[in-house]
C-alpha cells in the first residue's frame, strides 16, 4: 500500500540515477499490471534492480499503475539507514527486506489485485486447475502475521522470511508479492498469480468437485509455458497491448 506516512530519514536528492531501460520497463510493467485489475488508487508498488546491485527502483508514491511513466521512478537503497527519496513509496521496507534476502530477485511487484487478494483471505492451497497454477505450485507462501501497511523493516523481514525460496507469498488481507528474475518475470507472474486465483475462486464457487492437473503435467508446463523464452513472449505482448492503449508508451525504452 502506498498510504501513511513512515518515520524515516529524507534526502531530497535520489540516491543513484534511474536507468532509462529500467525505468522504461517498471513504468511498463505498471501499466500492464493496470490493464490486468491490479489498480487500487494509486497503491501498490512496482521496483527492479540490477542483478548483485544494492540500488533499485520503484514507482513513486503519488502515481498509480495506471499513469506510471518512466519519469516517476524513484531510486531506492537496501541499506534501511540510506537516505530516501521524499517520493518513495511508505512500503519502501517490503522491497528492502527482499532484496537483501533473495540476491536472485531482481524484480518484484506488491499490488491489491483482487482475486489474489480474496484468495489470500482463505486457507484454500493453490491448485493448477489452469495453466497458471502450474508456476506457482508448491511455490507460494503465506503471510499472516499483520495485514497492515507495511511500513517498518521487522514486518518486511518478516515477509521476506515467509516468502523464503517461493516465487511468491499472499499477505493475509492485503495482496499478493510476486518476485522474479527481473521486473519482466515478476510484472508477468503477478497477472499469472491473479488468473490463477481468480479461476480457482471460480471452480470453488462451483459447488461441484473439480480436478487439477497432476505433478508431472505441473513440470512439464513449468518447463515450456514459463520457460524464460516463453516469458519473454508474453511480457513482449503486454508492452504491445499497453502501448495499443497508452500511444506514448511506444517513446519508452
């Protein structure tokens, strides 16, 4: 979430210069995430970094998916006592916290999508009852401990101890945090995670029993649908379809 405000130390200069690439891509991936119903004001948050970088970058703020452009990224350190941009988002801890646990995420993507964020509220285990649930088999955590803002670097620690190896972990209450190995895989896993939700939500909604696709239909998916090629295509359709919707989008890097 983006609301509040934490006690923190502010710097009115950015901490490192925002790569136009990455900068192109978060704002991309923002805008994507909009068109896939993660909206919620101007909440939630969107960041990648280098592969072994201590800087990273993020949607400000004030911005919502919607209207992100590259120009409303921000820098950010993983140091929590590093000086912080007055535009960073208060949920600044959740992606610090991440970052130092997991060298291998270079992207990741905290949002209210909805569908996620219903499923999260239950105890229901995620299932492949389609192709989505296949990534995330096994491989989505659980976090229950608050379902507030997360605003101090205990709850992110916390978070990112819960999100342990996993590709990504439901905040009871408050969404969903996709990680990747870039702000591509992460902006393409989290629309993954919020078909998959919503799909399961619709079988259990059903009344009737349903079936899920076995372990060995789950590894093979995994290996073809959400090989790193195969991401790369979808996340190459998703910048098509923004920039079908937002023109100026064509401009970014």
């Amino acid at each position: 979430m983006t609301t509040g405000t934490a006690t923190r130390p502010a710097s009115r200069a950015p901490l490192a210069r925002v790569p136009a690439r990455l900068a192109g891509q978060i704002a991309a991936g923002a805008r994507m995430l909009s068109l896939d119903g993660h909206d919620d004001f101007n909440q939630g948050q969107i960041s990648a970094r280098t592969p072994g970088s201590d800087t990273f970058f993020i949607k400000n703020a004030l911005c919502g998916f919607d209207e992100a452009t590259p120009g409303q990224v921000v820098a950010a350190s993983v140091d929590p006592d590093a000086p912080v941009d007055p535009l960073a988002p208060p949920e600044l801890p959740l992606h610090q916290a991440i970052y130092r646990a997991r060298p291998d995420v270079n992207g990741i993507v905290h949002s209210h999508a909805p569908h996620t964020l219903v499923f999260g509220a239950t105890d229901l285990e995620l299932r492949p009852v389609s192709h989505d649930g296949a990534h995330f088999t096994d491989n989505l955590a659980l976090f229950t401990r608050t379902s507030n803002t997360v605003l101090d670097q205990a709850t992110g620690d916390a978070i990112a101890e819960a999100l342990g190896d996993a590709e990504g972990v439901l905040l009871r209450n408050h969404g969903g945090v996709i990680v990747g190995k870039s702000v591509r895989h992460a902006a393409v896993f989290a629309q993954v995670l919020e078909r998959a939700c919503r799909l399961q939500l619709l079988a259990e909604q059903s009344g009737v029993p349903y079936t899920w696709a076995t372990d060995d239909d789950v590894a093979l998916k995994r290996d073809f649908i959400y090989a790193d090629l195969s991401v790369r295509s979808y996340w190459e359709y998703a910048v098509r379809r923004v920039r079908r919707v937002w023109p100026e989008a064509a401009t970014w890097r």
